[in-house]
C-alpha cells in the first residue's frame, strides 16, 4: 500500500534535502545581531513574534522559504506591523 504524497515534497523539493535552520538578522530596535533557528517543516512562510535577547522589545518576524530551502527574514516592530 502506497502513501499520499507528503505537501513538504511539493514546498521544498528533495534536491540536496539540505534547507537553512539558521537565519541571521538585526533588531529593528537596538539594532543586535541575532541568530534566529528556523524550522523548514513549518511552512514556506511562517510569522510570529520573538522577543531580542538584548533589549527584550518584541519583534514581528516574516520568514520566507523559497524552492531551494534558502531562508529569507524580515523584522518589524509592532509599531511598524507589516
């Protein structure tokens, strides 16, 4: 017996089954570096909130997958929303 095809075959073809985990960006408030693990399985575009480790004001986080797993961030503020 044959499975269905799994949705994260057609998001993030095999290729070299190799997707980004590791995304880094900057505050948009202070302005600290940050490295952010990221989770390809979650979906080709994920948002959410994480606080800065530095300054603890909340970021809203994009995260954009494209075919080949290569991760794309974009931070705001809450004031900024999208």
């Amino acid at each position: 017996m044959s499975r269905p095809p799994d949705p994260l075959d057609r998001d993030f073809p095999l290729g070299d089954g190799v997707a980004d985990t590791r995304v880094t960006a900057s505050c948009p408030y202070c302005g600290a570096g940050a490295d952010l693990t990221v989770d390809p399985g979650s979906g080709a575009v994920q948002e959410y909130v994480e606080d800065c480790a530095i300054c603890c004001r909340p970021w809203m986080v994009r995260l954009v997958f494209d075919r080949e797993g290569r991760a794309r961030v974009t931070l705001a503020t809450e004031d900024e929303g999208w």
